[in-house]
C-alpha cells in the first residue's frame, strides 16, 4: 500500500497530465463550452469561473486545460477531463473533480536549523491544510537555494514515507546535500588582460570558500561596474569532483582616455562681440598592468583667471582585501578672488549584494587672495578657513553599462560632519574676529538618483535627481557648492552659481544609433539657495538643448547646445552655450 501511495502522489506532482483526445475537427466558429460533472463535483467547480464562448475548439481545449490546472494547483489533485467531444457548436466535457487533498502532517525529516530558518519551514503550517503542488514547490526552492548559497549545489529534496488515507497525506521531509563544493580559481577567457588574481579578489571568490551560486549571479552586476571591461556571455563554472572553477568571458574596452573640450562663451569683461575661450583637459589610465589600478588628471579653465585641477588614484583589494584605498585631489582658483586646495583619503568596501560603503576624510584649506576686496571679507561673504571632515558614502548601481546605460538604476548618498577653523586675515584688524566663532561644526548631506528606462531598442529615457545641502553658522562663497555648465546645469557658464544648498532635476531622451553612438534632447530644472551671514538669495534656474555623441576613428565626439534662464539671464539664443570635445581612447 505504501509503494502505491507514493507512486500515486509523485505521478501527480510531477508528472503532465495526461489528457483526453478527440477527434479531428475543422475548427468552428463560436464554440460554447459545456462543462459535466457528478452531483458531488458541482458545488465545487461553482467557486471557479471560465470563459464559455471560444472562436474555436481548439481555444475552447485550452480553458478547458487552464482550469485543470487551477483546480489541481488548489488541492483537488485528481481533477481531469474524462472525455471530450465535439457536436455541432459545442465543446462537451465530462470533468471529474474528486476530493481535495490535505496535509494530515508535514514532518521535519533531516533538515538542519539553518535550513529550517531560511526556508521558513514549521510543521505547524502543514497540518491540516490544503496540499497545493506549487506551495510545495516554493519550499523545495527555497530549500535548494540555501544549500547553493552554501556550499551544496547538488543538493537534493524528496517527501519521504508517504502514506495516503482519506485524501490525507503524511511525509516527511527530506534533504540529501551530497558533498560540499568549494571554489579553485577563477579563469579570464577572451581578450582581456585583466588579471585572474585582481578578479578573485574583486570578486570576492576565494579559493576554499563554500560555493554559492547567488554569489556568482551578484557578480555579474559588479563586472558592469569596471569601465574597462566588457562582459561578453555569462560566466561558466565547471565542477571537478569538490572543487569549482569560475570562467569569465570579457574583452577589454579602450577605456584609456585622453581628451580636450573647447567651450565657447561671452566675454563680460570685453566689449563687442568677443568670445571667452574656456577648455578642458583629461587623462585617465584605468586597469594598469590588468591589476584594476587606476589615475586620473583633469584640467579646466571654466573662466578668465579661474581654474580648477583634479588628480585622483584609485587601488583596489590593498593588502589582497577586498578594500579599495582612494585618494583624490582638488585645486580651484577663483580668478584673483579665493583659492580652495582639498585632499581626500578614502576607503571604500565593495559587497556582491548590497553595493559599495566608503568612508573618508576630506581636508579643506582656503585662502583668500590678494585681490579680494575688503569690504567682501567684512561682509562674510569670503573668509580664511581650514575644514576638516570625515564622511560616509553609499554607492549602488545594477546599470547595464558603465558608459552608455539604456536600463537601470543609481542610487549614492553621502553624510559628512567635521570642524572648520576661521583664520585671521592680517587685511582685517583683530578685534573683527571678537564676535566670530573661530571654530564651528559643519554638516554636509548629498543625494545622487539616477534612474534609465528602456524605452524602445534604440531608446532611453534618463531621470536624474541630485542634490546637496552644507549646514553652518558661518558659510562663505569660498565654501559653497559651484554650479552651473556640462556636468550640472546646462545652459549657464560653469561655476555660474554659488549654492549652500540646491537640489538638480534632469530629464534626458536619447535616441542610439549604434552602440556608443546616440542623440540626446534635455531638460534641467535646478534650484538654489545661497545662505551668507548678511545676505539671503534663491532662484530656480533651467536649462534645455540637445545634443550628439558619436565614435569615430579618433574618438568619440560630442556637441551639446544648450540654453537657460535664471534671475540673471534670460531664455535667449544670445546666452546660448555649445560645447563640443574629442574623447579620444586607447
């Protein structure tokens, strides 16, 4: 009777069914559905609906499928069509439906208490309760999912001693995890140079370590993230007895870069219909020697006289950890006003699931120059400080590429507190610092969300939300947030605003016409807020425009015009701004 039982129940769970045929027939228009059953089976088919008018039989055939299927998936496990037949207009069905089948007990066979939590399994759910196959189904998944997650991805899940009596079932529960899997090494397959050991510790896939199969899904998402690679198929393992070996399939992309862009803009300092040249400059060496080093260099004259310089190093898995140490470097010259130097230490963790943590210190030192005017130092609108803070930020990412997304979302934030220093100008007399606090607590929030929804194959929409606020008692020009130009709002000169607090919502069409090639239509709505001692201002600036990208034999090309409106600048063709550059790889 046992053997019976058990070949009954596992007929039923896993096995399709196996349905009646008729006879071949020219299909027919409007055919009505009737459905027969047996005085106990009608109240129960009275809880389901179906639609009883079809174009033809064979539509008709498929209702008749899909609420079998329903009718088992609720408990009623012997639910079949006993026969079928077609006369004139309409499809008779006899349908047996029988009793539905229950949990008399669910026991816990072998399953450990770590399986028991993840999976959620309590033998107190299985009492007396319908025996729904795809419930059932959703354990034995979860069950399996955690033996993959650690060290078991031939692990296996059965019912064991079943017994059948009155539509009531009593099992119990059984998983066989066979042998334990853990990693050998990871091997790079295609052209890229990367090196197998950077990837290992990037990836965090370390030889011994239990085998997880999430693991290996979560990190295709973190290969997305290396702007000098390209992920050309998903990743292989091969098992070898206990052991199991990680392949990758990348190529390298020409992420080197060298580049320059020329900005054309309006000389307020010269009369006539002069143009003010503006420029930049980058260097950028990612993936040095395929150990996934890194160093950047940018130059940029956003004005006459003012000029900003960026360095930054980057090296991951320090000490073979999977931390990455980063130090970054600023410089900005305010014409003959201010200039602001600020180094950066950074150490950021990379997680497979759950994005990248960093914290840092930032050091700010800046000094007024000597042609600032007196009157701007005893109106606090620039001031000597030094400033420094220690943060925290939180990067996440599932975009599809790191150049040129067309799907996914960004999300960063960053919390920073610390102390700033007032210091004594000798063009000012001392006892102006008497009613000034010499040392104060500053605060500084920041929000990045970026969001790109695939539009079409060739198209992408782009939502972008930033922003960022400074909070202290004391805030000068020299220490506020600078905006304005490519990289924020169109259609102002760079560094046009100084903000201590602003927020930047950008909406951004692109049309690809290849793979790194796309025209784009943009609208930036930014607002501000420029909070100094003795003055108070705000505006909502906005920009719009478009634009192109495209690769050549040289680079890729870019040209943005733009236009924008403020309190200061009307939406005219006269304030227009275009931008266009060479970013040449290698």
């Amino acid at each position: 009777m046992y053997k019976i039982a058990a070949v009954v129940l596992c007929l039923l769970l896993w096995l399709p069914l196996v349905q009646a045929q008729t006879q071949t027939a020219a299909p027919q228009a409007n055919v009505i559905l009737q459905l027969h059953t047996s005085p106990e089976d009608a109240p129960r088919l009275r809880n389901y609906t179906f639609q009883p008018s079809h174009a033809d039989s064979a539509e008709a055939s498929k209702e008749v499928r899909a609420l079998i299927y329903q009718m088992q998936q609720d408990a009623y496990l012997l639910t079949s069509a006993d026969s079928l037949y077609l006369r004139n207009d309409t499809l008779h069905v006899k349908l047996h439906i029988g009793q539905r089948f229950e949990y008399a007990s669910l026991r816990n066979g072998n399953l450990s208490e770590g399986i028991l939590i993840e999976s959620g399994f309590r033998e107190k759910f299985y009492r007396n309760t319908p025996f729904k196959p795809a419930e059932y189904v959703k354990l034995q998944q979860r069950i399996l999912d955690y033996a993959e997650r650690n060290g078991y991805p031939f692990a296996s899940v059965w019912l064991d001693t079943i017994s059948i009596k009155d539509n009531k079932i009593e099992a119990a529960l059984m998983v066989e995890k066979a042998f334990v899997v853990t990693y050998d090494s990871v091997q790079v397959m295609g052209g890229s140079k990367t090196k197998p050991k950077f990837l290992m510790r990037y990836l965090q896939l370390h030889p011994g370590q239990p085998y997880n199969q999430e693991q290996i899904e979560a990190t295709q998402r973190m290969l997305t993230q290396l702007p000098y690679i390209r992920v050309t198929r998903p990743p292989q393992v091969r098992f070898a007895r206990d052991k199991a070996r990680v392949y990758y399939f990348l190529e390298d992309r020409q992420a080197n870069q060298i580049d320059g862009v020329v900005g054309f803009l309006p000389d307020p300092t010269r009369t006539g219909n002069k143009l003010l040249i503006t420029g930049e400059a980058n260097l950028n060496i990612r993936n040095i020697k395929g150990t996934g080093k890194s160093v950047a260099l940018q130059w940029r004259r956003v004005n006459k006289g003012s000029v900003i310089l960026n360095g930054e190093y980057l090296h991951p898995n320090v000490f073979g950890t999977p931390f990455e140490l980063g130090t970054r470097f600023n410089l900005l010259k305010q014409d003959s006003s201010f200039i602001n130097i600020r180094p950066r230490l950074q150490l950021g963790y990379y997680t497979l699931k759950y994005g990248k943590f960093s914290v840092y210190g930032e050091w700010l030192n800046s000094r007024i120059l000597g042609d600032a005017s007196t009157q701007s130092l005893q109106n606090l609108e620039l001031g000597d400080a030094q400033t420094a803070t220690y943060g925290f930020n939180y990067l996440w990412n599932n975009l599809d590429d790191f150049y040129f997304p067309r799907r996914g979302r960004l999300i960063e934030f960053e919390l920073a507190g610390g102390k700033k220093t007032l210091l004594r100008n000798p063009e000012l007399e001392k006892s102006f610092y008497d009613t000034l606090d010499m040392k104060t607590t500053q605060l500084s929030v920041g929000l990045r969300l970026e969001n790109f929804l695939r539009i079409s194959k060739n198209s992408a929409l782009l939502t972008r939300l930033e922003g960022n606020t400074l909070l202290n008692d004391q805030i000068f020009l020299n220490d506020m947030y600078r905006l304005g130009g490519l990289t924020s709002i169109r259609g102002f000169d760079d560094y046009a605003f100084y903000a201590s607090t602003y927020a930047i919502g950008t909406l951004e069409y692109r049309l690809f016409t290849g793979s790194d090639s796309y025209v784009l239509l943009f609208y930036d709505q930014g607002y501000y807020q420029s909070n100094l001692e003795k003055s108070e201002t705000s505006d909502w600036p906005l920009g719009l425009g478009s634009g192109i990208s495209f690769s050549t034999g040289a680079g890729i090309f870019q040209l943005v015009y733009s236009v924008g409106r403020s309190e200061q600048q009307p939406l005219s063709l006269k304030y227009s701004k275009i931008h266009f550059g060479l970013t040449s790889k290698f």
